[in-house]
C-alpha cells in the first residue's frame, strides 16, 4: 500500500475549475474522488410547486368521496369506489415524485480499494425531461435507489466512454447492469476520469 501524501497520489489533479474532490481515506490509504451532482434546474422547482398545489386539490377530492361513500346513506355506488381506488394510486405517485424531486442530494463517490473499483452512486436530483425521448428512461430515474458497487478488476476493464446526441456517457459493466459513472460531470471531467481510472488500473 502506498502511504498516504505520496507523489504520486498527489500528481491526481483534476481539470482546472472542475469541482472533483480528490483525497486519501484515513482508515486504509485509498484514493477517493468525490463527483459533483448535476444540476436540478428551475424546471424541478416549478414542478415541485406544480404538484403541491396539485395535492391539495387531491386532498379535498379524496376526502369528499371517502365521506360520500362511508356516510351509511345509500349503498356504495361501484363508480365511486373504482375513482376512490385510481385517485388514490395517483395521489400516492404524486407524493412519490413529489419526493423525489425535493429529497436532499448525495454526491457520487469512486474509490480506488485496488484491485476493485468501489462505486457509490449516491443520491442524483431527478432531472425534468419534456421531451418525448424521456420515456423509460425517466420512469427508471424516478424510482432508482441509490447503490454501492464493488467492481472486480476484469469489471473496471469494460470502462467505456460513448459519444452520444447530447453528450458523452462514461459507463462500467457490473454483471448485466450497465452502469453510468459521473452523471454530474461535464464532458471534459469525463474525459478526465476514463484517462485516469485506465492508468490507475492499467486497463
């Protein structure tokens, strides 16, 4: 194990203005780079407001018809016990995204614990996507969790870097999962970190 303050530990510098932190774990020596979230937008904001107030509409039509049908007056109408049943569901996925979209952001985390590559994805804020492209993709991202990977050697040996549309992508394999790295970073951070992970486990 190198100790800790070594040259090279200290030659890692990240891309000038680039808010990567870079430092050795206390406890057993290993480099650790701490990743910067993405950026939630005014769009999250909005929804956010969108769906408070939509919630509260939500509550008082909720309440109306659970009265009407527990009210011992005539016999439950099947309409309103079938509307009960969807407008709670809905209810329960607006409080579910509304959760999302305001829960407190972790930043991912990458240690190098040599000769595995341990991964954090830690908390991303839930990006709006308006777009018809969003898809299934932002049904994933509403309900991910947050996850700690440990990739063996041959794993951190598929790190890939793929041009796309919008940007580029950096991505490790982990059993049939594929698994996006640096979701927050700029293009050149990227860039930055697939160069430095190959030469620190000479893939």
């Amino acid at each position: 194990m190198e100790a800790v303050g070594s040259p090279k530990r200290l030659a890692i510098t990240p891309p000038v203005t680039s808010k990567i932190s870079v430092d050795i774990d206390q406890t057993n020596g290993y480099v650790r780079l701490t990743l910067p979230m993405g950026k939630g937008g005014l769009a999250r904001l909005a929804v956010s407001l969108f769906l408070l107030c939509w919630l509260g509409g939500w509550a008082v039509g909720w309440i109306s018809t659970f009265r009407q049908l527990t009210s011992g007056g005539k016999a439950p109408q099947p309409f309103l016990i079938f509307w009960l049943a969807g407008w709670t569901i809905g209810g329960a996925f607006a409080f579910w995204y509304l959760w999302r979209l305001l829960r407190p952001t972790i930043p991912e985390i990458s240690v190098f614990a040599k000769p595995k590559l341990i991964y954090d994805t830690g908390v991303q804020p839930l990006p709006i996507s308006l777009g018809y492209r969003a898809g299934r993709d932002q049904w994933r991202k509403i309900f991910e969790k947050r996850r700690r990977i440990e990739f063996t050697s041959a794993e951190a040996a598929t790190l890939t870097l793929r041009d796309t549309s919008e940007s580029n992508r950096l991505t490790l394999d982990h059993a049939t999962d594929r698994i996006d790295v640096g979701r927050g970073l700029t293009e050149v951070e990227r860039e930055w970190l697939f160069r430095l992970v190959k030469q620190e486990y000479k893939i």
